[in-house]
C-alpha cells in the first residue's frame, strides 16, 4: 500500500467513513482503488466481504489482521486445503468471525476461486467481463444517496458466483466486493481521493 495521501482539505471526504482512524484509512488508500490484477487481494476481500453478511464493515475491518493470519494470508490455494482440523482451529479463534457457516464458506470458496482462475486466467478478469467494456466502472454520485447497494452487473455477477457455487455472495455483497478492490469507484464528486484511485 502507498504512503497515506497528504491532502489538505479532507472535510470533503465521503461521510460513509465517519472518523474512525482505521475506516478513515480503508477509504483513502483502499476504496475504489484498483488491485492491479492481484488476485491474492481479490481473494482477501472475498473472504472479508462475506464474513462482514450481516456485521458492519468495521467489525470485519478490525479483525483483518487476525483473518491474515488465520486464512494464510489469504492465500487461495492454501486455504482450499483446509480441512475439518482447520475448521475447528478457525471456530476457536476470538480474531475472526466464529461463523461455522462463514468460515465453511471462504475454504469452499477458495477452492471455486481458484477453479475460476484456470477458466478465465485470473479472478480480475473474470470479473471484469461482466462490467461495460470489461474495465472498471468510474461514477460520478455527487451524494451519498446516489450510491447504489447493489446494481446490474452486481445481479449478474451474483448469480453467476451462485451457479458456479460460491456462498455468501449477493449481489449487495458483490457490489462492496466491487468498490473495495476498485472495479468500481464510488467516491463522491467532491471527494478529494476520488482521482488519486488509480493504483496502490
């Protein structure tokens, strides 16, 4: 990740980040920044995203770093080797989500995760061929309002990961995927991070 952005004016920022200091980071070096085909980082928010179904974002952010280490630093194909010892290690670990479904879910998922890359090169492209032009979607919200849970291609995109077998992966969670590895950039107009969202 790159050096934290030195913008003066941040009164602007988008008002969903609040001023917790670690949420206040999320959204200025991460949020709508493309992974740059990283699909290690792809998989990292997969498994945040579905464990945060239900829970705030914050919770799931607060204990990223215990999911690093706990999910082999989010390493697919390490993860789709976990077996039902792991399984238990994870349910007795206070870090994380202790969610037998959640966590059954991000080792079947890893194994779906990694499937999908021998299909399509790599889980960045495959996600790509379901937005417009097969690039990264830059809107324009001038509220926080106008900001979608959930759109069009996240439907497809949902329903396509639920027909290949993927859990915990809606569309409204497909489209939090989506912003926070930067296929989509929801950053208001008035956002002075909106353009600094290129790259890590």
């Amino acid at each position: 990740m790159t050096e934290h952005l030195k913008i003066s004016d941040t009164s602007l920022r988008c008002g969903w980040c609040g001023t917790d200091p670690l949420y206040v980071q999320y959204h200025d070096e991460e949020w709508g920044r493309t992974v740059n085909f990283d699909d290690r980082k792809m998989f990292e928010f997969l498994v945040l995203e579905s464990a945060q179904a239900g829970l705030s974002w914050i919770t799931v952010l607060r204990k990223r770093e215990n999911y690093r280490k706990a999910f082999a630093r989010f390493n697919p194909k390490k993860v789709a080797l976990f077996d039902e010892s792991d399984i238990e290690r994870l349910m007795n670990n206070p870090g994380i989500v202790r969610n037998r479904l959640k966590i059954c879910a991000a080792v079947h998922n890893a194994k779906l995760f990694l499937n999908v890359q021998k299909t399509h090169g790599s889980f960045y492209d495959f996600l790509c061929g379901f937005l417009p032009d097969d690039k990264p979607v830059m809107n324009h919200p001038e509220t926080l309002e106008e900001i979608p849970p959930r759109t069009e291609f996240s439907d497809r995109i949902s329903r396509e990961m639920k027909r290949l077998g993927f859990k915990f992966f809606g569309s409204t969670i497909c489209y939090s995927h989506l912003q926070a590895v930067g296929l989509v950039n929801d950053h208001l107009e008035s956002c002075p991070y909106k353009y600094h969202s290129g790259e890590h």
